[in-house]
C-alpha cells in the first residue's frame, strides 16, 4: 500500500465543499481541514505509485475550487500501534 500526504490550496470560500468533494474520490481515505499555509490535507492510499497519478492528478487537481497541490509520499509509517504489533510475542508475563 502507498501513502501519500496532499497539501491542498482551494477557493477560501469553498474549503468545506472542497474537503466533501475530495473525501468522496476513490482513493482519497481522509481530508483534514488545517490551520497555515494549506487548507486541506488529503490522505490518499493507492496499490500502485502509477494509481497517485490517477487519484492525484487526474481526479483531486481537478476539483473545482482546488488551486494548487504538493504530495508527499510515505516510505513508513511508525506509530505506537504498529510498534506495539511488530513486538509484541503474545507471550503473557
């Protein structure tokens, strides 16, 4: 599974409508309203790197009010979940 993080910039006044639009895509798993720079976050996981291209440029850049766009894609996640999973040996102490 690829991960991916979209920085989105939209139409100020269309930020709720945007994050709707964008969290119904295909491929698109979360879209998170933040403060600064950017307006929208999106969380989109693919099968395939060639699958962002799909997701990413044809569908989510061509959301209306979308104005502009930067990705970043993953290459691990580590979280105390994961952690806790990959070391835990089920043995009971």
């Amino acid at each position: 599974m690829i991960t991916a993080f979209v920085l989105i910039k939209t139409d100020a006044t269309r930020i709720p409508e945007s994050a709707q639009e964008i969290s119904e895509l295909a491929g698109i798993s979360e879209v998170y309203s933040v403060t600064g720079e950017w307006d929208l976050i999106a969380i989109a996981r693919v099968q395939k790197h060639e699958d962002l291209a799909d997701v990413i440029a044809d569908k989510l850049s061509k959301v209306k009010s979308v104005v502009s766009t930067t990705t970043q894609i993953s290459f691990r996640a580590y979280s105390q979940h994961d952690l806790d999973a990959a070391f835990s040996l089920g043995i009971d102490n």
